[in-house]
C-alpha cells in the first residue's frame, strides 16, 4: 500500500498557549538574547562551562533554557486534553487517577513448576499482571529434547514444549481475572495457540481472554535475531494471528510493536521512535492488504518501549509517539474510532543500562526510568531487577524492582495529576524534536517502499549498529558517564545472591516431554500437523489449525518445523 499522507509537525512559530501575541514573543526573544549576552556571559567567563557541549543521551543539542518564544506551540493542535486526540497528554481522560498503570514484572526460568510459583508470589506481592519470559530454544522454536537446546533449557526464561507445559504454568491462575503477556516472537503463533487451547480447555471463553503476546517479527530482524522464517512469510504469519484475534480474541493485543529491543540493540531515542512505528505502520497496511477494515483490527495493537536514561527525553518520547500514531492513523489510514489512534504501550526499564560494576547503582537507575515511564503515561511497567546483569533476578531482587513502582504510585504524588510535565517548555521542545527526527526517519522508510522492503536491505540495521558503536566510543573515551562503571569506579566489586539455574532442570524438563510424547496418539499429531503444512501452503488462516494441533500435545518445535519446511528459513545477512 502506498503511503497518502504523512502528518507534519509544526514549523512556523504560532501564538503560544498562553496567549502572547507576536509583540510579546518578539519582546521575549530579544529579552532572551539580552540575557545570554549579559549574565549567562559574565557567569560563564567567570566560572566556564561545565561540559563543552550538553545533548541528551541520544545525541540531541540541549538548549540552555526554552521560552514560549521557541515553541510555536498551538494548544488544541499539538497536545489537547487527555483522552482526547492528539493524545499527546495520554491516552485515557483521567490516567492514573482512576486506575494505575498495570504492574507486570517479568518472570520465567527453569520448569513450567518453578515460573508458576514465582507467578503467584509475585500476585501476593501486588503484581497486577502476567509476563512471561520464556528460554531461547523456546524462542527459536525448538524442544528442550532437541540438540540445539543442550545448555540452554530453562536458562533465561521458562521452557514451554506442550499444550502440557501450558498447564502447569497457569495451574491456580484464574485466566479470565489475571492479563498476560508473552514476550515470544518467531514462534508466538504457537504459543499463542496454546494459550487458546488451555482456556478452551478449562472452558474460559474465548472472549473473557485477555492479554498480549509480543509477535513482533520485524523488530527481530532489525534487533533480536529471534526468528522463525524470512520476511515476508512472518508477516503473513503476524496478519493471520491478527485477523483471528479481531474475532475471536477480542480483548487479545496480537501485536505489542517493540522498540524495546531496537533501543537495547543500541538505537537512539529518535530511531527507536521511528523504527517501531514504521513496524507498526507496516503491520497495519498488511491487514489493510488482507481486505481487514482499519477500525476491526488497529484498536488491538500496542506497542512496547525502552526507558533509558535520560529522563526528560524518554518522557518527551513517550509523548511523541502517542501525537505520532494518532496522527498517522487518522490521517494516512482514515481510522475513525477513538481506539484505533490511541497508542497504548508497556514500558521496561533500559536492562542495557544496568551494570556489573557496583550493581546497588542500578535501584537509583531503575527508579528514575521508572518515574520518567509514568511521567511520560504508560500503561504497563516492567522495572528491572539490581541483579539482571549476571543472572536472572532473585526473590529479593525483584520485589524491590516491584516495590520501586509501588512507591512511585503511593508516596510520590505523580499520578495524582494527569501529564504532570505537559507545558513545560523544554519537554515540549524536546517532544517537537523527536517527532521531527522520527518523522524524517519514516518518510525515508516510506521511500524505500516501506519497512519489510528497508528491512531487507539492511537500512535499519545499519544505522543502529552506527549509533552503537558512537555511544561506546562515547563511553570509552569518558564522555558519556555511567557512573561505577567509567567514573567513581571502586577496586572490588559488591557480591550479590544470584539465582542458579541447576542443570537437572534440563533433565526433569526431557523426561516430562517423553512422557507427553508416549501418551499421545501419534495418528491424531500427525494428522493435525498436516492439517498446519496444508494450511501454509495454501494460505489458509494458521491460527485454527494450530490450535488443534496444540490440543492433540503436537510440540512446539513439530509445528515450527513444519511452518519451516513450507515457509522457508533465513539468514541474516551482515550488515556493517
């Protein structure tokens, strides 16, 4: 589909919100000028600057002081009330005064057991929802049988193989009361599948089910490298869980469109922005291609974003984003509901951030991230545990992560009132300058013919890798400070528990899946995986079939390996 329109953002000063006329902002500017050739001269030839140059920690110039002068800010344009479009203020009319933003720690290792425990001890501890952190050969869709996985089963995240494992992962878990969020890309379909199945089997409608699952297959090309099949086929795959969400899994986000990983990967703030939505805008026209109307299917897309540290930017990013897509939605896509233009987002702390060196700095880190997320009005809070940099979290470690979101909402005051920093002239500017500088990013990408074809020639990956490499020469060279790590460095190290996965956990999760293989009908998984090779090779909608397979304990990997072999498989080309 090609692009119709693209949304602006303002370029000609306009009266500010305030009411200052053009004398006004005249005599402002110069009052401005006056200052900096006075004062700010004679303190400067006194005492110097601090730092030659001052830019955000994505690189931009930071002014020394914003007036309403510089803004060109129109009121009902470029902010609006809350709940109201733009939706730069945020996306529902009274935020957090009516209900805090959901509470969704990250939790998965070792056995489907073990998770669940650490699931409920996280719901008796005020967790308000599910995230599910699953092991990489879950992630690349392969068993724990299989010999791709020795090593791995269990070690950053849950394994899961069965509709089997499904269970007892959600055993005493209500899935009607209780949202979950399953952080699986390449495979999601599958996963997805059995969730279905295990609700279908417990008799939960399917329309009490909510929740998300990650299924962003463009934003592991460009970042994660956790993928199933090339391109072109994930999209199609993306499109058939997205088109039977909208009608059966109607309280199911298909699609939470990451930045997170394209900023972990080394983006920018600016590139994060504009990366994830040109995936989003890439999502939407594939669904339009299917013959889907934008208004069935766009109010179920969310998205995902990366708080890092800068404060002021990634509040300002937050910010951007929402005027963005509400922007591009009714204006490229002719989106009519309020829904559809509302971009509704998970936030996780910046685990890039984190340090080994003096790991207690790392609470300080998490907590500002965290208020710089519920400043800038998620909807969902993942904060990162002290201990991530070695192992997954302990118990200790992640109840305190928690309890810095629960002392954020209870004893701080922000979410008393609706977008605290809206108006202030410098996250106002800021909000300006990432939308400018992600806008220019996807015209470009609208150029290239749109995100999977700019994908395929690597301009995404290209340009993360650069703004990598700029801030670790950055950060060699001192001029950018993480501190512990490049200044106020200390000769030993603090030790801190860990959380060992023990290698039995391989062995015990082996010996469960033979177990679920020899009770099966082998007749009725291979029927139902045929079912699945017949459906990708003639384009049938994969989801129903799917299902069905994961009902007859098919595994995780017999259905990637058939999505595979009619699909095809890929290899990432280098880019540098």
């Amino acid at each position: 589909m090609t692009p119709s329109h693209h949304p602006t953002t303002p370029s000609e000063p306009q009266y500010a919100a305030e009411g200052e006329s053009p004398g006004e902002l005249s005599a402002l500017r110069e009052a401005v000028r006056a200052w900096r050739a006075g004062p700010v001269a004679a303190s400067q030839a006194k005492l110097g600057p601090r730092r030659e140059r001052f830019t955000t920690w994505s690189g931009l110039e930071v002014p020394d002081v914003v007036t309403p002068a510089e803004l060109g800010l129109d009121y009902q344009r470029d902010l609006g009330l809350p709940g109201q479009y733009p939706f730069t203020r945020g996306v529902q009319p009274t935020m957090y005064r009516s209900r805090l933003w959901t509470m969704r720690m990250f939790a998965g290792f070792g056995t489907p057991e073990q998770t669940n425990e650490r699931f409920r001890f996280l719901l008796a501890q005020g967790q308000t929802g599910l995230s599910t952190a699953f092991d990489f050969p879950t992630l690349m869709g392969y068993d724990s049988d299989s010999p791709r996985s020795l090593g791995e089963v269990g070690m950053c995240g849950v394994a899961v193989d069965t509709l089997r494992d499904m269970e007892v992962l959600f055993q005493e878990i209500p899935l009607d009361r209780v949202t979950t969020s399953m952080t699986i890309n390449g495979p999601a379909i599958v996963l997805l599948a059995f969730y279905v199945a295990l609700a279908d089997q417990r008799g939960v409608p399917r329309s009490k089910i909510g929740g998300t699952v990650q299924n962003d297959c463009l934003k592991e090309f460009i970042a994660q490298h956790a993928w199933l099949v090339p391109p072109r086929p994930a999209m199609r795959i993306v499109t058939d869980m997205i088109e039977f969400c909208s009608r059966e899994v109607p309280r199911w986000n298909t699609v939470s469109i990451s930045g997170y990983h394209i900023r972990e990967a080394g983006a920018t703030a600016a590139q994060e922005l504009a990366f994830t939505l040109a995936d989003g805008l890439a999502y939407v026209e594939s669904c339009l291609e299917r013959g889907l109307q934008v208004d069935e299917f766009a109010p179920r897309l969310s998205f995902f974003f990366d708080v890092h540290n800068d404060f002021f930017e990634e509040i300002a990013k937050f910010r951007a984003a929402r005027r963005l897509w509400a922007r591009f939605m009714r204006e490229r896509y002719g989106a009519q509901q309020a829904e559809s233009l509302k971009l509704r987002t998970h936030a996780q702390t910046a685990g890039v951030s984190l340090t080994a060196q003096q790991p207690y700095n790392n609470v300080t880190r998490v907590a500002l991230q965290a208020l710089a997320a519920v400043l800038g009005g998620t909807q969902s809070l993942h904060t990162n545990s002290l201990d991530e940099t070695y192992a997954l979290p302990t118990e200790e470690a992640v109840t305190i992560a928690l309890r810095t979101q629960q002392i954020i909402a209870e004893e701080s005051g922000v979410a008393n009132t609706i977008d605290p920093l809206g108006g202030s002239y410098f996250v106002e500017h800021l909000t300006q300058r990432l939308e400018a500088e992600a806008l220019g990013i996807i015209q470009h990408i609208d150029e290239l013919g749109g995100m999977v074809s700019a994908v395929e020639r690597g301009y995404p990956q290209r340009e993360i890798a650069k703004s990598a490499y700029d801030l670790e020469r950055q950060l060699n060279s001192g001029e950018r400070v993480m501190v512990g790590m490049n200044k106020y460095q200390q000769e030993e190290g603090s030790r801190i528990p860990l959380l060992r996965i023990d290698a039995a956990v391989q062995r015990a999760q082996v010996e469960n899946l033979a177990k679920v293989k020899a009770g099966r009908s082998a007749v009725d998984v291979q029927a139902r995986l045929e079912a699945v090779r017949r459906a990708a090779r003639g384009g049938g909608n994969l989801m129903p079939p799917i299902i069905e397979a994961a009902r007859a304990y098919c595994t995780e990997q017999e259905v990637c390996d058939v999505l595979r072999e009619t699909l095809g498989t890929y290899t990432d080309p280098a880019e540098f």
